[in-house]
C-alpha cells in the first residue's frame, strides 16, 4: 500500500471516493507479499498493482463493483485447475485480496496515517478483512457484516476508530504494535471480542514502519553506487566519514544525509539515541583499519541486520585478527560478510553496488543467492 498511498490521499482530499484492493494473505509463490494495493479511481484511472498483471483484469471489475455497491469483498486468486490462464496466478501462488471503498466520510481518519507518514513516524492499519458469527456461533452482539471494513489507526501511543468491542481493539491495537516494530503486515485472528484462541474476525494490519537505515562508512565512488541502489531498494540511507572534503552532499545526492564524523562516534551516537534497529544495514568501505577496526567492533556487538565490509582477502585476514585482538567473538565474527557482496565478477561500482544490494536482500529473505535454473521449489520465499 505504500507505492498507492499517496494517490490514495490525494484523491481522499479532494473528496473523491476510490476502491482499493490490498493482498491481506499470500501462499507459495504470490507474486507480491502481504500490502500490496491497487487502486481504481471513479474516473477508471488505476494505480499499483497486486500480482504484477495476472488478475488485475479481473480486480478491476470487482474494485468498480465495490466502488459502486460500498460493500467489501474479500477474493482468493490462485491457479485454476480448469484453466490456469483464465483469472489464476500463473506463477502458482495463492493470495487473498481485500477490495473496499474509501472515501473521508468512510475513513476519516486516513489523514492520522498520513500525518505519521509526514513526520517520518511509524504507523499501523488495522482493518477487518472477514467476519464470521462470532465465536461460540450466534453471540456476536454486533452484525459480522457490520464489522467489515471497521478500522483502527495506530499512531504512537493514539489508537483512533474502533473494530466493534473495547476487547477486541486493545488486543488488536497491541499485536498491531509487534508487527510495526518487526516492519511487517500481516493478518490477525481473534474471537469477536478479541479472545486470542477464538476465531470469527479477521484483521489485517498494514504497517506504515520508518524506513530501514543503511549506513555507509567511507566517502568513496563505490558508495556513491552503493547509496544509489540503497535508496532504490527504499532504505533512508547515511554516508558518513571522517575527511570533510571527500564527504559533501554534492558527491552523494542518493543519500538522504551526508555526515562528517568518526565512523565508529557517528555509530555510537546513534545507537544511543535509538537510531538503529534491527533492520539497519552497515557497509564499511573505507579499507584502512584506523577507520574500519572500531566501527566494525561496535556494529558486529549490535543485532543490526547486515554488516559488510570492503576489502581485499590480505585486508580481510589483518581486519578479523585485528578485530579479535580487540575482542570480537567467533560468532559476532561470523556475521561479518567480508570481502562484501556476492560473486557476481563485477568490477565498476556500480556492479559492486549490485553485488552488495543482491548480499543484502538475500539475508534479508534467506536466499542461497544462487542461480533460480539450479534450484526446485517456490521462487518467493514466505515473509
């Protein structure tokens, strides 16, 4: 939902009313992950996409019926045994896909998620998605059809809007929140009034997280590269070094900042101030050990999510016995991808880059980053 977003609040201001259809659920091979959107405007005008063109077509129709009717639809696309090409994913995935109408007098609160979005603070969805008569069957003491397309939005520590019980928001409000933390959307499932072992409501949570940080440590052309394909991956990206005339704004105009600073003094700055997560990628490319040493011996003590490092195999073996003389573990070590990237045989920065990006995404999603003709199996791993 984040490349439609924008869209979607535009045309939420101008008082028009839209149809958005956003994959709540994926199995096997879906071709796009959970919050995935497509929206339909009254004009016929589409944007986003759900499957990358495998039924889109048939979206379409179900999104202008909604748009029409108000009334949501919640759809299973998978392959056909009939006819795998008809309305099916001809990758073999199964998704569901949550089509509803949106407009300010249905949602009035969208403006909460775009202001979070605004000032650069996480955000959560909460929408239901399927409702049932209730869990034991016929206590419900709000109609299921009534409950669909109810929301909250989670904003810090704000909860606006309602799902139908004060249970059940406080339960979905908190799980909501793991998920922000995590970055992840996904589905809930709860008993009407928000019992964790029941079933009958069915909430997804899209979650509006900050984006990932990439930190890069060395003002050098292959960061320049390295920032560029960062930025393109959707990382908020940081290149920082000690030299004031190699670090300027005009050299990086990828990077959302350029710091002049002691790598391993800009890192611990912003360990303490809660600036790095879990999720944060660290690539040192300075390759002189009175830069590389201590910032790499500060980020491999942090659970951030990838740590690579540039470098020869001569600057490899003298950068991990300098690293264990000051203390680095074995396993802290072995997180360590260094010489950085995969084996692609580049040689320019910007295949450097490639190689990097592809190390990066392939730990994020556990990848063997081997060639997908060698390999059986799905091509999309699950979330």
């Amino acid at each position: 939902m984040h490349d439609v977003f924008d869209e979607l609040h535009r045309r939420w201001r101008s008082g028009e009313s839209v149809a958005l259809a956003t994959v709540v659920a994926t199995w096997r091979s879906a071709p796009q992950p959970p919050g995935a959107a497509m929206l339909v405007a009254g004009d016929g005008t589409v944007t986003g996409s759900v499957s990358g063109g495998c039924v889109e077509a048939d979206l379409y129709e179900r999104a202008r019926r909604v748009l029409d009717t108000g009334t949501p639809e919640l759809t299973r696309y998978g392959v056909s045994d009939d006819d795998a090409y008809a309305v099916g994913l001809t990758c073999g995935g199964v998704l569901d896909v949550f089509v509803e109408r949106v407009d300010a007098a249905g949602f009035p609160t969208l403006d909460e998620v775009a202001s979070a979005r605004r000032a650069g603070k996480p955000a959560a969805l909460v929408t239901c998605v399927a409702a049932d008569a209730g869990d034991p069957p016929g206590v419900d003491p709000v109609d299921p059809a009534q409950r669909l397309g109810r929301r909250l939005v989670l904003t810090g520590d704000r909860v606006v809007g309602s799902l139908g019980s004060e249970r059940l928001d406080a339960a979905a409000a908190a799980d909501a929140l793991g998920l922000l933390a995590a970055g992840r959307s996904g589905v809930l499932r709860y008993g009407y009034d928000g019992q964790r072992r029941g079933s009958g409501v069915s909430l997804f949570v899209a979650a509006y997280a900050t984006p990932p940080r990439m930190i890069v440590f060395g003002a050098i052309d292959f960061a320049a590269a390295v920032a560029r394909i960062g930025a393109f991956l959707g990382y908020r990206v940081t290149v920082c070094d000690a030299r004031p005339v190699f670090a300027t704004a005009r050299r990086f105009p990828d990077a959302d900042e350029v710091v002049v600073d002691w790598p391993h003094r800009y890192l611990r700055a912003e360990l303490d101030a809660g600036r790095v997560d879990g999720r944060t990628v660290i690539c040192v490319l300075t390759h002189d050990p009175r830069f590389d040493v201590p910032v790499l011996e500060l980020a491999l003590r942090h659970p951030v999510a990838y740590v690579g490092a540039m470098g020869s195999r001569r600057t490899h073996d003298e950068r991990r016995k300098r690293l264990r003389e000051a203390g680095v573990t074995a396993e802290q070590l072995a997180r360590l991808a260094s010489p950085i990237g995969l084996d692609l045989g580049g040689r320019t920065p910007e295949e450097t880059a490639v190689s990097v990006a592809a190390q990066i995404v392939a730990g994020r999603w556990g990848g063997s980053g081997r060639p997908l003709a060698d390999l059986p199996g799905p091509i999309h791993r699950p979330g």
